[in-house]
DNA sequence: CACAATTCAGTTGTGCACAACTAAATAGCC
DNA sequence: GGCTATTTAGTTGTGCACAACTGAATTGTG
C-alpha cells in the first residue's frame, strides 16, 4: 500500500504482496463495473446478470438454459434462479421443448423484447464511464481473454495433481 | 461471440453488443482467477477473499474491522461473517478494542500465524498460472486501477442524478 | 451535564457463483 | 425390448457482495 517496490525481489516472502495485486485490481474493476451498472440499471428493474442475459436473449431470440449457460459461462445452479425472477418480472418465458423433455426452452415475452428499446442506451453510459476510447477497451478485452484463457488452462491442470 | 466486428458503429443498437464486453471480459477473468484460487487455496482451508484478509493481517499484524475493510474495500456485511469463519476456523480472533468499545480488533491466533508458512508458496502459483511476467502484470494492473477509479468517479455521478 | 450527530460492528434480506446432488428424459448398445 | 450412460434442469447448501437497518459507543456542542 505505502511502498510499491518490493525489495528482494528472489524472497518468497514479498511475493505475498504482490501476487494480490493483478487479481485483487481484476476483482476491483470488475466490482466497480457491477457498481455502475447498478446504478444505471436500476430504472430498468435489472441487475447486471439478468441484464446480461437479456442481452443474449435480444441478440439470439429463445434458447434452452443450456446454451444460456454456454454464452455466459454460467451453470444452471446460477441461472434457474435467475430465470424464475425474471419469469416473475415478466420478462421472459421459460417452457419445456417439446422434442427434448429434459430442455427448457427460454423465451421473451412481449414485455421483454420491449424493454431492449429502453436499454438500448445502456451501453453508450457505461463506455463513457469507462473514460476509454473504443480502441482502448478493445486492447484490454484482448488482455483479458487472453489471460482467462490462461488462467483457465492453469486450473484445470492444478486440479488434475499437479501438486505445485 | 462469432462476428468481432460491428457493424454500422454509428447505430446503438450495435452496442449492444460491444458494451458487455469489457465489463464481461473483466469479470470472466475475475472469476477464473477465483477458480484458481479455489483449487491453490483449498490446502489451506481458504476460499479467496479469506485469504485476502489473511494477507492483510499478515502484512499489516492486528487492526479493527473497519480498517481491514478499507484495505479490501468491503462493509462489514461482508466481513463479519467472514472474520466468525476465520475464527472458528482458529485462525484470528475478535476482541472489542478496550478504548473504543465500537471497534473491534481482529488479530491472528498461532495458528493463523503459521498458516503463513504455507500460503508463501502460492502467489508463484498464482503469477505462472497467469502466463505472464511481472512487468506485464503491473502494467495490466494499472491500467486496471485506472478503470476502476473513472467508473467509481462516475458512479458517483450517476447516483447525483446525471439521468444520462 | 444533556442532547444530537456520527461512528462502528453486526444483522437481515436479496441476489449471484458454484459444488454436489437429484430426477427425468434421451441416446446408444446388446 | 431392456440396459446403462449421458444429458439437462432443478434443488440444496455454502460463501460472498451489498443495501438498509439496528444498537451501542463516542464525539461535538451548548
């Protein structure tokens, strides 16, 4: 906090410092985004997550919670939940597929389609908020996939023995 | 998801698409970070903002709620769950400071003391499993702590009511 | 001293993330 | 057909983030 270069840079002891950093400023931004959507989603009665799914809806039309989860990178623990909310707000409807029993068909009502007109102004706030240019946000979204591929790839091979 | 390029860039429907980028992208990574910590931090009976306030009261010794919540930027909605976690767990305990009955000091037990030992090893885990070095990690850092404060800045805006 | 405003930790309630599990439907194989 | 394995939503339980509130202690002011 009050001395940003760490001394002794072999010491394993200072990278108890360090290793925080990349991913406590991740969690930072990311929480700080989650602030200003809350803000400016308000008036459309969404949070971030459901505003995000919407997003998928208005792009993709209907599509089963399993390839939900697949655009979001969410499990159905995550997103039945969800989608009951947004069922009981109105938004969307959730119906069993008729050839596949075990898939549930989401869809948007009326309602839901129309709030895209509403939220269509969303976007251009949040990049203001950024105070990044277009070209800006496209390096750093660069950068971050890259590193969730990375970080991805390093989990499962932690997870799968590789004791360190 | 398959076409990276928008087109029509003047149209707002197009950014539709292009706003939930950055902030997914950060948050994708955000919680691949998470995933990793999970499976690092699992020997040591932490999840990881456990382990950051471990952090903080290994570099920092003993301080009160209030403080350590200023470190992580969290309210003590979220920390004093957490901090009765920690302490069943043995790791800290909580005593009600002597000369101002409001705060209350968390401080480390010998057991939370040694755990530092063990969580030396895994900020190096943590920087591989990133694929980058650190002078990358500190200039994605900064870039990010930049993000972070334009959106509180405006948040704050937003919440002064800039009905945008 | 008395009184209002502030500070601080804690509680409650809502919502999200994820692991582990259940239950039902489907697909593949004999 | 009968069997197992897989797929798909959903449920349950744990933990975190945050808003709104409570209650106790402290501070500031007269």
């Amino acid at each position: 906090m009050s001395t940003p270069a760490a001394a002794a840079p072999g010491s394993e002891e200072n990278w108890l410092r360090l290793d925080s950093q990349i991913c406590f400023s991740l969690q930072a931004a990311s929480r700080a985004f989650n602030g200003v959507y809350r803000v400016i989603l308000k008036d459309l009665g969404l949070t971030y997550p459901q505003y995000l799914v919407m997003l998928v809806l208005w792009e993709e039309g209907e599509l089963p919670v399993k390839k939900l989860g697949e655009h979001l990178r969410l499990d159905s623990g995550t997103l039945s939940p969800l989608l009951k909310r947004l069922e009981s707000a109105g938004l969307v409807r959730r119906e069993r597929s008729a050839r596949d029993e075990r898939s549930v068909e989401v869809r948007l009502t009326e309602e839901g389609t129309a709030l895209r007109e509403r939220a269509v102004r969303v976007p251009r706030r949040i990049v203001a908020a950024t105070g990044l240019d277009l070209r800006e946000i496209g390096e750093l979204r660069e950068r971050l996939d890259q590193l969730t591929s990375a970080l991805d790839t390093a989990a499962l091979e932690e997870e799968l023995g590789d004791g360190g």
